[in-house]
C-alpha cells in the first residue's frame, strides 16, 4: 500500500492511495494453485468552507449558511481477478475477478456543535473478467442526520 494525503492552508484535502495483493493457496489434493490479485486506486478530494452563500432566495434574500459545510469525492478503481492453476495438467483458467469504478461524492453541514447534516451518494459499476458473470451497477444515496452526546 502506498498513500499520500495532503491538506492545504485554504481549507482543501486531496488523499492518493495505491493498494495492491496477491494471495495464493495450494490445495494439494486437487494440485491445484489458486491466485488471487487485486490492484485498487482511490483517489479523494475535498473542500470546506464557513459561511456559504447559496445561489437560492428566501424572502428576497440569498440563503446564508453560517456554519461548516464539507464537500468530498470519492473516486475508486479496483481490478481483482481468480485464477485457478492445476498443476498436473499445466492449464491455468481465470475462474472469477471484476473491475470495478466506484463514484461518491458527500456533503455534510455542520447545523451547530452538536448537530450534523450530510448527504450521500455512490455509484459502483462492476464488469466481468469472465463471461459466465453479468455486468452489475450500483447506485446508492443517503441522507443522514447526527446528533453527539457530550
């Protein structure tokens, strides 16, 4: 794994990840070899500010926001593949693996000390390594309400 995160001055966050596996098991009473590889990079930005201004108007006026407000994205592409080596035979098959893109951005306003608001969404779309799997995408959203105890 290899990772880098930076924050700057005026208020901006940006991470790079790099991860990378491999697992291998030997089942000797099939001589057969199973790998597993996975490479994966994520990439994440975000930005805070106080005091936002909105483009909407409440009697006349622009909406304010006084406190925090965060927004972050998330970016992620992960490449895993199965492959299954029989040993006597000399036949290597790939038996399994996706790559996957996964999209998430987040917004989350600090209400006051004790009370955050975020919103969420993600889309993961999924393609096969191999033809006998199907092509998945997912998409899902959320908002959420925090309150903290003290």
């Amino acid at each position: 794994m290899l990772g880098i995160n930076i924050a700057t001055r005026n208020n901006w966050t940006v991470s790079f990840d790099y991860k990378r596996s491999r697992i291998l098991k030997l089942f000797a009473a099939q001589f057969n070899v199973t790998e597993m590889r996975n490479n994966e990079v994520q990439f994440q930005a975000g930005y805070r500010v106080t005091g936002l201004t909105l483009p909407f108007r409440r009697n006349g006026r622009k909406l304010y926001l006084p406190n925090d407000f965060r927004f972050d994205m998330t970016v992620n592409v992960a490449d895993n593949i199965t492959i299954t080596r029989k040993i006597d035979q000399n036949d290597n098959r790939a038996t399994g693996g996706t790559k996957q893109v996964r999209i998430g951005p987040a917004a989350t306003y600090q209400i006051n000390n004790k009370i955050n608001m975020a919103f969420r969404y993600n889309k993961t779309i999924m393609s096969p390594r191999i033809a006998n799997q199907f092509y998945t995408a997912l998409t899902d959203f959320g908002f959420e309400i925090r309150y903290t105890l003290n």
